[in-house]
C-alpha cells in the first residue's frame, strides 16, 4: 500500500466563521483521533489532499499527517462534501498502525468480455460494486478483479468468484451476487406491446355493433294528416 506525506497545521479556530474563512484561503478543516488520543483540529490544503488521494489506493491510502513535528500514520475517514459544488468540506483522520487489522472498502473492477451476453444482445448487470474487507493497512488492496469472459444471460457471479490477496479477510457474504448477464432489454419491450396489441384487437372484434334509433332510417315516414 502507498503511503503519502501530507502536511497539516494545528491550533485551527472553530466555529461557523472561521471554518468558512479557512475554507476560503483553500485549506480544509478536519480532526486527528484514534488509539486513545485526544481529538486533534487540523487544516490541510484541499490541493495537496486532492493529490495525496488521487492513486490507485483512493481513500485507503496511508498518509503520514505531519502535524508540529510529529507523524502520524491516518486513513481519510468520513468526507464531508459540499451539497452543490461537491468539494471536500471536513475530514476526519484516523490514527491507524501498521500491525493492526482494521476495516476497509476496496472497489470490483469487472474484466474481460462478456461475449456470449454480448453476441445475444444482453445486458452485463454489475450489482456490487465495492467489498468490505479486513486486513492491515499495508495489506489493503486498491482494488480486485473479477473476469467475465464466461458470463452468460442467465448467469451470474458471486463474491466466492473473486481471487482474495493474502492478508485480506471478507466481511462481504461470499454468496452475494456481483454481476449477472440480463437478457435483452428491447425484447422484453417488444413482447409487451405485442401483448398489448393482442388485446387491443380482441377488444374491438367483441364489441357489439350500435343499434339504431326507432323511428330512424329505415322506418316508414308519417303522412300528414287530412283536413
């Protein structure tokens, strides 16, 4: 696992005006905790915490917070982002170690062509997305694969399909279904408006002709009456 170096300060104000002020000058308040240690307020440059992220491990990247001369080895843990603009408002940095097993989420990446779903016009439907694994910091994964060249309409894949690294433990149920090949969307539209239009020709066939009025074609006129 990747460990990146983020610097931070400490000794940051709270409260609703100076978070905003921080978050003007382009830093982004957050709080170092864990392992019995009292929460600590810092601010980290939301460029450099951008950056730090944006490998492979995404938010299970190690980061060496160095915060008034001290390291501490975190995990960015519940991002707050901003409703409209969607940038990163708050974070929490969790003090982690290296020997220690902790919880994790580490991204399915599907590989490989379905072909068979492919040649019958169907659908790859992915219906997991992520994991949810333990393991040491060092040991988490960015991500795992799963190939599905041999998926068929009909058929799908599991959790248990998926080679796990050493060091890593699931938490996931290994019955869950990851990807399944769904058959053509466009077909099943079409046999329900032929359905449809079975039923709209029994109905107009069934319907029983108008009757006509009395006293309407058909019926003798009246003379007038003699004088």
């Amino acid at each position: 696992m990747p460990e990146v170096t983020l610097a931070a300060r400490s000794g940051r104000d709270t409260g609703t005006r100076p978070t905003r002020r921080l978050r003007g000058e382009g830093f982004i308040p957050g709080v170092v905790y864990g392992h019995g240690a009292d929460p600590l307020p810092v601010a980290v440059g939301a460029r450099e915490f951008q950056v730090a992220l944006s490998g492979e491990a995404g938010l299970n990247t190690l980061l060496s917070l160095e915060v008034d001369g001290r390291s501490y080895l975190t995990l960015a843990r519940d991002i707050q982002r901003h409703p409209v603009r969607n940038t990163v408002s708050h974070v929490d940095f969790l003090i982690v170690r290296r020997d220690e097993v902790i919880s994790a989420e580490i991204p399915i990446n599907l590989v490989g062509e379905a072909i068979e779903v492919q040649h019958g016009d169907g659908v790859v439907d992915q219906q997991l997305f992520a994991l949810q694994i333990k393991a040491r910091p060092a040991d988490i994964p960015p991500s795992v694969d799963i190939d599905i060249s041999g998926l068929t309409i009909g058929g799908s894949l599991h959790v248990s399909d998926i080679a796990i690294p050493a060091g890593v433990e699931l938490e996931t149920d290994v019955e869950a279904t990851v990807v399944a090949g769904q058959p053509p969307r466009v077909q099943v539209t079409e046999e329900e408006a032929a359905a449809a239009a079975e039923e709209g020709v029994a109905a107009e066939g069934g319907a029983p002709a108008a009757e006509e009025p009395a006293g309407e074609a058909g019926a003798p006129e009246s003379s007038p009456p003699e004088e």
